[in-house]
C-alpha cells in the first residue's frame, strides 16, 4: 500500500474520532474524568472587506483518549 498525506490525515482523523467516541462513552466513570475530559481550542477569523464578510468558528475538542486515539492512528500508519 502506498503511503501518502492524505492517507496519513485520514488515519489521524479516524483514530482522532474513535477516541472522541471511547471518551463519550466513558464519561459517566468518575474515576477516568481525566481521560474524558476535553479541551476545547477555538479559532475564529473573520473578516470585513467593504464587498465580503465572513465569520467562521472552528471548535476542537481534545481529551487524553482522543490523543492516544491519534498516537494508535498514526502508529498503525507507520506499520503499514
């Protein structure tokens, strides 16, 4: 299998998403909220040039199991 960036940003994604999803899952144990917790980093440019405007709010949510979910993604790639 050939490996390329796009391959590589779709493993990161995956693994990013099956690790949001185990730490939805997860939230109601008390006992792993420090594996579950997120972190929320916005980005939110905008912009007002006479004849356009935009606003756009970019919301990432990070837990420490949707981060080992990337390191597992990009691990897994790597064997490949």
């Amino acid at each position: 299998m050939k490996k390329n960036v796009g391959m590589l940003i779709l493993f990161l994604l995956l693994g990013w998403l099956l690790g949001a999803w185990i730490a939805k899952a997860l939230q109601s144990f008390k006992v792993l909220s420090f594996l579950t917790h997120p972190t929320t980093i916005s980005w939110s440019p905008r912009a007002d040039l006479d004849i356009i405007s935009y606003n756009i709010t970019i919301n990432f949510e990070l837990s420490l199991l949707s981060l080992i979910g990337i390191i597992a993604a990009f691990w897994l790639y790597r064997r490949l």
